[in-house]
C-alpha cells in the first residue's frame, strides 16, 4: 500500500503525523508528506485511520 497527499487540500493540522508518524510527516512549509514508498502490512491500520481523520480528506492509500 503506498500513501499520497493532496497538496492543495492539505491544512497541516498534523493529525495524521499524529495518528500514523511511521508513513506521514509535516514538510517544511507545514504540509504533511508520506515518508515510506510501500507501507509495511503491520502499520496498514495506522495509516488508514490517519485517513479517515483526515478533516480535508487529503489522504488517498493505493493498494499495490
């Protein structure tokens, strides 16, 4: 599974930093980023809830 950021919906309220820091940080201009390639099976659960908490709904998880 691999993780993406819409740039442009993206606020940085970093709860996805919160909820999921082994997939997702905040940049240097405050938006959040993905910092894995592929998301490791066990971490799966963290990186989905960090995108249904999403409030923008910035997050999209591609199944590869």
């Amino acid at each position: 599974m691999k993780a993406f950021v819409d740039r442009d919906l993206c606020i940085g309220c970093g709860a996805c930093t919160s909820i999921a820091p082994e997939v997702f940080e905040l940049d240097n201009e405050g938006i959040s980023i993905p910092i894995v390639d592929q998301i490791k099976a066990e971490i799966i659960k963290f990186a989905e809830d960090a995108k249904d908490s999403c409030p923008v709904e910035a997050i999209t998880l591609i199944k590869y």
